[in-house]
C-alpha cells in the first residue's frame, strides 16, 4: 500500500510537469508510464510510453518500455518490434541483443536469433555469472553451441564449485561431439555432486551418441535409482532399451 500511494504521489508531480506551462518532455512521459506499469495498468502505461515517442522518436527507454509491455500481454512479434527500433537507434547493446535473439527464437525466426546472438558474443562482456548461464542456455536453443561453452567457461571460473555449469557445459561440448571433454565436465560435476540424477542422464546421452550402450544403459539406471520418476531417462530407456526399460510406477 504504501509503494502504491507513493507511485500515486509521483503521478501527481510528474502530471503537473506535463501540463502548461511546462513544456511536454519524452522523459517525463515515460516515467509517467514507468509509474502506471508499476500500478500494473499497461493500457495506460502504453499510453504514455507512445506519447513520449511522438514528443521524441529517438527516445530508447520508451521503446524498452513499450517492449516490456508488449511481452506482458503475450505479443513477442510486437516487442521485437520495438527492441529492434530501439536497437537500429544504439547498436551496441548486450543486453537487447541478447534479449532480441530469445524473442526471435520464440517467434520461431532462427535464422534471425542466430544473427543477434553471434553480434550479442562480440559485445558481451563483463557479465555476472548467472548472466553468462542464462544466455548460453538461450545459445544452446539457437544452435549456437560454440559461443554457450565460452560463456559457461567464463561462468565457471567465477562459480567453479556450480554442478549446473558443468553440466551445461557438458552439453554444449557433446553437441560439438567433443566427448572426452565432456565427459570430463560431467565427472566433475559428481565429484561436486555425487546425486545428481541430471548428470547421470547426459552421461548417459554421451555415451549413446559413441554408440557405447552398456554404459549408456547404466547411467540412465543411475538416474531413475536416485529419481525414480524421472520421466525423461524412462521414456530413453524405453524407446532406446525397449526390453530392458523398467515398468511404470
């Protein structure tokens, strides 16, 4: 309540600063739409963020703001629409470049992903780790494994006790069928974490890509002892090791 009635105050101020004799100012528009987003009135938000665009069309926030909402109410094409116009305006931007190749990838333009994301690899920099894991996961959905094991790499040497990173890692090396790396990464992660039933299945993964299937065979079983409704490890076992497959439980 309290945050609500200090945005309502805000709005009050900032109203009387778009009004004579006061000059309208795009700033000033967006952070009237910023405080209404906040209220969680979008309508009203977009309003003002299409306004601050009319007073200045080269005003980046509000193509960011109208973005966001647009991704609120589900519409990816027309939030890439307007990071792109935000992005023609200031190129070099890690961030929305980043952002601009996950919504490609969701409106199913690969081609186009893969273009920002290749340009977002040559800008980056600097990121936290959990920042680096996050958009090498959105390279792994691009195909772009290459650039996801140097960001993993970068994560882990600020995180080197983190499982996940080396199992992503390890993902992103057996797609580039570098399987003895990979394997690597995944013994590392069990050492750091003995239980983890994820490892054990892309250990699996490995090993059935070398054609290796008794290995293959009991790391899957690895994986359903330590999590028995492991769905994804019984329906491989199934589908891969028919006779072998465990029943349903």
């Amino acid at each position: 309540m309290k945050a609500a009635g200090r945005l309502q105050h805000a709005i009050l101020i900032l109203d009387k600063l778009n009004q004579p004799p006061f000059k309208k100012q795009a700033k000033t528009l967006n952070l009237l739409g910023e405080c209404y987003l906040a209220l969680g009135d979008r309508i009203q938000a977009a309003q003002y963020f299409l306004e601050a665009l009319e007073v200045n069309p080269k005003y980046l926030r509000a193509y960011k703001n109208m973005a966001v909402v647009c991704e609120a109410e589900g519409n990816r094409r027309e939030a890439r629409r307007y990071l792109e116009k935000a992005q023609e305006l200031s190129p070099i931007n890690a961030e929305r470049l980043l952002h601009l190749g996950q919504l490609c990838l969701q409106t199913g333009d690969q081609d186009q992903a893969q273009k920002y994301l290749q340009d977002f690899l040559k800008v980056s920099n600097d990121f936290s780790a959990e920042k680096n894991a996050e958009a090498a996961e959105i390279l792994l959905q691009a195909g772009l494994d290459e650039g996801a094991e140097h960001l993993l790499n970068e994560s882990i040497k600020k995180q080197p006790e983190n499982v996940h990173l080396y199992n992503r890692l390890g993902v992103a090396l057996r797609r580039q069928k570098k399987h003895v790396e990979a394997l690597q990464c995944y013994h590392q992660a069990l050492t750091l974490t003995p239980q983890s039933e994820k490892v054990h299945f892309n250990i699996g993964i490995l090993y059935y890509d070398l054609g290796v299937k008794d290995k293959a065979y009991e790391a899957f079983q690895a994986a359903l002892r330590l999590r028995p409704d492991f769905a994804e490890a019984r329906d491989f076992l199934t589908q891969h090791f028919p006779a072998e497959a465990p029943p349903e439980t």
